[in-house]
C-alpha cells in the first residue's frame, strides 16, 4: 500500500472508533432515559388512582380558600 492509502485508512479507522463511541454514548442515553419514563409512567398511575372517582363532580378552584385565609 502507499502513503495515501494508509493515511486514509487510518483516518477511516479513526472517524469509526468515533462513531462506535457516539453510539454507546447514545446507547446509555437512550437506556437512561427509558428509565426514568418508566419512572414518570408509575408516578403518573400513582397521581391517577389518587383523583377522585370519574363520577365525582369536578372540584373547582373558586371553592378553594387562598393559602392566607
């Protein structure tokens, strides 16, 4: 092989080793994020089962007394 071949074998070696970090980098990410929306998801089933039945009339915030009375 000549000098440009390996010079451009190597920088295509190089730009792939990059490539393969970026992926596991995103890989965690990805993994990381799936997570904490799994999270989210039983935090929001949490706050569902804790609101008053569907056949429950609406409360409405007017009833509501501000914190300083």
């Amino acid at each position: 092989m000549d000098v440009e071949t390996d010079r451009r074998l190597e920088a295509l070696e190089i730009k792939a080793s990059f490539a393969d970090d970026l992926l596991e980098e995103l890989n965690r990410t990805v993994a990381r994020q799936q997570l904490q929306i799994q999270h989210l998801v039983q935090q929001l089933r949490a706050l569902q089962e804790q609101l008053p039945a569907a056949g429950a009339a609406p409360r409405s915030l007017r009833d509501e007394l501000p914190p300083h009375y």
